[in-house]
C-alpha cells in the first residue's frame, strides 16, 4: 500500500494565545492616608494657637481703697505675656483672694488679650494686738506694707473675741459718734471682760455683763461730766458707775 505523501509548501505558524491573568487591585481610600497628615496639622495648629495670643492687658475694677489697681496689677505681673488659652484663672483668683482686705474676687478673660478682674475690699477697722489688720467683718489679716495705720484703734485680745470685739468696738463708736468721741484702745480679756480707752482720756470698764445698757449709762455720763475732770469709769456697779477724778494740776 502506498505511503501517503506529506503536504509540500510552508508549515503554518501556531500563534499561542498569551495567558489572562486576572489581578485585582485594593481600593484605596486616600482619605485615610490623608487624615494623619490632616491630624498632624491641626495639632501643631493647637499647639500654636495656645501658646499664642498672650495676655497684654489687666483690667481692674470694683471697690478698693487701701489698695489700688497699679498694686493688684503688680501682684500678679506674672501673667503678662501668658497665653491667653492657658493662663490659669484659678492661681489669679487665689493669690488675689488672699491679700489683706480682700473679701471678694472675679476673674475672668475678655478676648483676645485682656484678664479682667473685679475686686470688693473690706473696711480696716483696727490694729489687732499690734501685729494684725481686723477688718469691719471680723477678719484678721496680715497689715499692708503700704497702710497708714496711725490712725486705727488698736485692739488687744484672744482670736477667739475678735468678732465679739467687733459689735463692742461698733456698739460704742456708734453711740458716741455725736459727742466727738471715739476708741484709741479696746482689749477684751481672757474672760471676756472689755475695757476701753477713749479719745478724750478716759479709760472705761464695761466689763463681761449688760454691756447695752452700760454703754448707754457711758454716754449719759460724756454728755453730763466735765470731760477733762474725768480720768476713769467703771461701769461694773448696778445702774451706777465710779469716777476716777484727775488730779487738779492735771485739770489745769
């Protein structure tokens, strides 16, 4: 049997198909590669923004007489140039609320470079055992350095008596006021006895009882007695009272 020939002329080329490959890429959410970036930013922001702005401005308002607004500035010049973000009102408050006198304190910041403080002072009403300012409240405090203190009463007696020595001290001034005289000196014991030294030199005992009606007797007795004949008053007797005379020569 015959062999079957093999085709003549050019073998056709076999052109292989690439292969597909199917690769799926991640979507990619540039907002999230964006916000630490955007995080970053706003930080260094705030933290330029709270250490900006500082304060250049002290306003100072209210009811002051000892003290006056150049010396509330100069205790606390410390918070010129703080930031207005950061300054704590809190420190202000308390240093300001401790001076002497100082009964009531606000603080507050007024943007964007002003601390606004309003301060209400007490009355110094006299010197308390030659070292403390007493105050109309009853307050005790340190005296400031620039008070003129020649012209307070002075009180002597246990903290314990300092408001007791107040309504005494307020009782008598209060009716002796029209008589022109006043209290250079009021010490109140340990038992809570008062004796006082007036204006016109008369030293007065009220001691510890029916102190109302003594000082009523004491003013009858100012009105009625020869102010320089008088050296001294005890009120401790029932409804009258013994009187030390001055010497003549000292009347004189």
């Amino acid at each position: 049997m015959a062999k079957k020939a093999a085709p003549r002329g050019a073998t056709p080329l076999v052109v292989k198909q690439p292969k597909q490959w199917n690769v799926t890429m991640p979507v990619i959410a540039w907002q999230w590669l964006l916000l630490p970036c955007l995080l970053a930013g706003l930080l260094a922001g705030m933290r330029w923004g709270y250490h900006s702005w500082p304060i250049t401005n002290v306003d100072v308002k209210g009811r002051l007489s000892v003290w006056n607004a150049e010396d509330i500035v100069g205790k606390i010049v410390w918070v010129k140039n703080e930031s207005f973000f950061s300054l704590d009102l809190q420190s202000v408050y308390e240093q300001l609320a401790g001076l002497p006198l100082i009964m009531q304190v606000t603080v507050r910041k007024r943007w964007p470079n002003t601390l606004e403080l309003t301060l209400y002072e007490d009355v110094p009403m006299a010197i308390w055992n030659g070292d403390q300012l007493l105050s109309a409240n009853g307050r005790l405090s340190e005296i400031p350095a620039h008070l003129d203190a020649s012209n307070l009463a002075r009180i002597n007696g246990d903290r314990n008596y300092a408001e007791a020595a107040v309504r005494h001290f307020r009782r008598i001034q209060q009716s002796l006021v029209h008589l022109n005289v006043g209290i250079n000196r009021l010490t109140v014991s340990a038992v809570g006895a008062v004796d006082v030294e007036l204006s016109n030199g008369w030293q007065v005992r009220f001691g510890r009882q029916y102190f109302e009606e003594r000082v009523q007797r004491l003013e009858l007795l100012i009105a009625q007695l020869p102010m320089t004949a008088v050296a001294s008053v005890d009120l401790r007797y029932g409804k009258g009272a013994a009187i030390g005379w001055r010497p003549v020569q000292e009347m004189g």
